[in-house]
C-alpha cells in the first residue's frame, strides 16, 4: 500500500530529526519513571567545561534533550514550519551539516556564557552560605580551581534543547526568504521574514542581559550566529541563489 500521508513527505531530515527527539524524549520520561536514579541529564545535557560532570559528547547531545512536552512541541513545530523550506532549499545533507553545526555554534556560545557568569551565580549565594565575604570566598574558590578541587555545584550548570539549531534555521529563512510573509498568532499582519528574525534576535539579546529566567538566550543567539556565518558564506560562493523570495 502507497503510503502518501503529510508526514511521510516530509524532508528526509527533517522528518527524522523530528522522529528521533521524540523517541529521545518518550526514552527519557519512561526510563526516568522506572529506573529509580537514572538521571539521562547528568550524561547528555551541556555541561559547563570545568565541571565534573562534562563531556565533549555533550555538544551534541544536548540539543536532542528537551525539558518537558511543551519544549519539544514548540522546538519540533519551528522546525517543521521552517526547516522543512529551508532542507528543500539547501538540500538534505547540507541541511543536516547546518543544523548541527548551529547546535554546536549555541553550545560554544553557552559555555563561553558561562565562563563569564558563574562566579557572579554562584558566590554570593555561598558566601552567604559560609558566612564570609564575596572576596573571601571568590579567592577560596580560585585557590581550589588552582589547586585541581573539584567544584560539585559548577555541575548545577546545564542546558539542553534543539533551541539552538531552530534559532539558526530561523535566521536562515530570514537570509533566503527576506521577503517571504510570516503570519504570527494574535497579529492580524504579516511581518517580511528579515524582520520577523531581527525582531526576534533582539528580543533574544535583550533577555540575555535582563531576563533572570533559566533560558539560554545566548545560546540561541549563538545558533543564529553561527548560521549567519554559514549562510552568508553559501551566498558569497554561489551555493544560495540570493534570488528568494
């Protein structure tokens, strides 16, 4: 029998990509549920760099983790809404070369995040903790960095989600289709791509420095980064036709 669902002509990559997090995350709730300690985050989820728990297998991993339904519907529905133009545009394999590398653009961008925020996270809750100063406790915790001590509460720091590839597939319908009508929820006009990603970039950027929520914003800014990189090069060597519209 032919099959000729919606589904089944899909992009190829696509349509796995969206399969396998489900199956991932379908994997984690039942694994969680009756495995008594198994805790698939501890393993997959980004980790900071200097944490015990990291390991270069969480660059990609991560972005095939999601937190609850809600995380992977929306991530899965962007992916579906934009992806499955953008893989036809660019083809399957580059399309797959892009969004990993996208995933991996936010996961650089998180640490380095990171890198830079931890210790203003951190020490003044343990200075608290310990009675002492944010300077006293800054310096016992550089001198235990020296000294090779492992930090268990550096492991607290943690990301997961496809956000950052759908971020860089955002940006690049927003770069091939600049012109192309989007059509928003709650908003009775259509808004041209090119703006619809600006406009979302510099949501992203402003609650990165404002937001005291636990999403990564600078990762998802990183995907878009990276994607711009990527597909500007492909426009410049003529893999994109800059004809889109």
């Amino acid at each position: 029998m032919q099959q000729n669902s919606f589904f089944s002509r899909l992009p190829l990559v696509t349509k796995n990509l969206i399969i396998i997090n489900f199956i991932i995350w379908l994997a984690e709730m039942v694994f969680s549920k009756h495995i008594a300690g198994l805790d698939i985050h501890r393993y997959a989820a980004l980790h900071y760099f200097e944490a015990s728990d990291f390991n270069p297998a969480q660059l990609i991993t991560y972005m095939f983790l999601h937190g609850n339904f809600m995380h992977l519907f929306f991530n899965m529905f962007a992916l579906f809404m934009f992806g499955t133009t953008i893989e036809s545009t660019l083809g399957s394999k580059r399309f797959l070369f892009y969004y990993i590398s996208c995933g991996l653009g936010a996961a650089i961008i998180q640490e380095i995040t990171w890198y830079f925020t931890w210790e203003s996270t951190f020490i003044p809750q343990l200075a608290n903790l310990n009675g002492c100063t944010f300077e006293e406790m800054s310096i016992a915790i550089n001198q235990a960095i020296a000294m090779g001590q492992d930090l268990p509460f550096l492991n607290y720091l943690m990301t997961i989600g496809a956000s950052g590839s759908v971020y860089g597939i955002l940006l690049a319908f927003g770069m091939i289709f600049p012109n192309r009508a989007i059509y928003m929820m709650f908003i009775p006009i259509p808004i041209k791509a090119k703006y619809f990603v600006i406009g979302y970039g510099l949501i992203e950027l402003w609650s990165g420095f404002s937001a005291n929520d636990d999403i990564a914003h600078f990762a998802h800014l990183g995907g878009m980064l990276i994607g711009f990189f990527i597909i500007l090069y492909w426009k410049r060597k003529g893999i994109i036709n800059g004809n889109y519209y």
